[in-house]
C-alpha cells in the first residue's frame, strides 16, 4: 500500500483534514485529529488497523519518526540504553503492589513478557493491585522507560524532542476499574540518591492524558498528540506550570499510571513505541 491509497482510504473514510492531492503535513495532520477523536469517531476501528501502515507511509515519505522501543530483543533497555522499571506508591507509605518488583532491591530488574504485538517478539507488561492505604483516589502504580542510557541517575540528561508531534504505541490489557494515564514528566538534572530518580519540576503535576477507554482484551493503538492532548492537572500550582515546549525540550522519560482502582488490579501490556 504506497502513500496514494492510504489518501485514498482516509478520504473514503470522511476525515475532514485531508484532501487530493495531499502532502505528508496534511496526512500527518489527519492522523494526528482522528486519534484525537476518540471514540465518537466512527471509522476508529478501522483507523486504528491502518496505523501501522500510516507510520511506515510517513517515515517513507520524510516525515521523521523515532523508534523508542520494538521490543524484538526482550531486553529492559530500549535500543537507545533507556530502561524500564516500574514504581508504586510504596515509598510514601502506600501498599499497593506491582510486578515486576519495583525499587532498588529488585535485583532482576524489569521483565519482558512474550508474545508481543502479532504473537511475535517481547512486550512490556505490568500487573498490579492498588492499596487503600493512602486514602481514597490517592494510591497508585506503574511503569516508566527512561529515553536513553544518560536519562536514569546519576546523568538525569534530558533530551530535546520538540521536532515530534507525538508518541503512539500498541496496547493491550484489563482495567477493572481506576484510571490509566499517559504522563510527559518534566525532571531536573539532579539526581535524588535516596529513590535514584531525577527531581521533578512540577513536584508530579506534569502533562497527562486518560487512556483508559483505549485498553481492552485485543490490542489498539494509542496516539497522542504532545500539544493537544495532553494537559497538566487543575490542582497543579502556579509555580509549577510549564508551556509544554519547555517541557519537550528537556524529556526524561515516559509513563503510564494507574490510580484511583483503589483495591482493583492492573494488567497492562506495551509494545511498538514510536515517536512521530
């Protein structure tokens, strides 16, 4: 399928940014608005089939596209040395539970899980159950993948990706209640030894987006557009709001959390993450 049918199909498919003939800006566009439909779009199921096609057309078209992680080695560092590693709300006094283990004594360190996307290759899944002991809507678990190997402690070096529109990437999983999130950290340059994480700027307030509704029992892919879809909290203070273009030009990391489940378990699968 080269650039002309995917045009095609798009057009067929009634989606309002795109027209003939059509430049890579414009499809790139139409990619971008129909994710952020959501669900009221009526040609999502099939939008969400063709994605992997779209980003092959765009790559081949010029359009620059940077592969995070494919999972294909099984390894805990993507191709760039960034790692996974999941957390919980442990530290602050919370019983919530994760697997793979969280925190510095896991020797083993983060495991991938097979098949991946197609039945092929590794995946990143995360199981857990979130605890109630830190009140209502206050406990929480997740994972994280540091962008390359001088992201993690003690470097805690961000990198510069405000030339991307967005991340996407497949997912799979149960959520039986609680809410997932997307989260764009914005961190420091220091490294705070005693959780041998970087500080965070906006003390965990940072740019979010809900997934929740996109995570079943098959795989779908999500995509999200960094300036339109993600947003910090209402509660964040005003001290620590950032224009998301600061934020991008200093990237740590990426994250997914669960919270609000309250006593409801997680089981979360990742794979194919691009940025675009």
């Amino acid at each position: 399928m080269d650039e002309n049918d995917v045009i095609k199909k798009l057009t067929d498919a009634k989606l309002p940014d795109i027209g003939m003939p059509a430049r890579k800006a414009a499809l790139k566009a139409a990619l971008i608005n129909a994710a952020a439909a959501g669900n009221k779009a009526p040609f999502l199921p099939f939008f969400r089939k063709l994605i992997p096609v779209f980003i092959a057309v765009l790559a081949a078209a010029g359009t620059t596209v940077y592969v995070v992680d494919n999972f294909d080695n099984g390894s805990k560092f993507n191709s760039h040395g960034g790692i996974w590693s999941t957390y919980s709300d442990a530290q602050e006094g919370g019983n919530s539970s994760v697997w793979p283990e969280a925190g510095l004594n896991n020797d083993e360190g983060f495991i991938m899980s097979q098949p991946g996307t197609g039945g092929k290759g590794y995946a990143a899944r995360v199981t857990g159950r979130t605890g109630t002991a830190l009140g209502l809507n206050y406990n929480y678990l997740g994972v994280v993948v540091r962008f390359d190997a001088l992201s993690s402690c003690p470097t805690c070096k961000g990198a510069d990706i405000k030339k991307y529109s967005g991340i996407k990437f497949s997912v799979k999983g149960n959520l039986e209640g609680g809410i997932l999130y997307f989260i764009l950290p914005y961190e420091t340059s220091e490294c705070v030894p005693s959780r041998m994480t970087c500080k965070s700027m906006t003390d965990y307030a940072d740019y979010e987006a809900d997934i929740s509704k996109q995570v079943g029992g098959d795989w779908s892919t999500v995509v999200i557009n960094f300036r339109t879809d993600l947003q910090q909290p209402d509660w964040t203070a005003q001290n620590r709001r950032f224009p998301v273009e600061k934020v991008l030009e200093n990237v740590h990391l990426f994250k997914w959390q669960y919270k609000n489940g309250n006593g409801k378990v997680m089981d979360l699968w990742i794979d194919d993450l691009v940025l675009f």
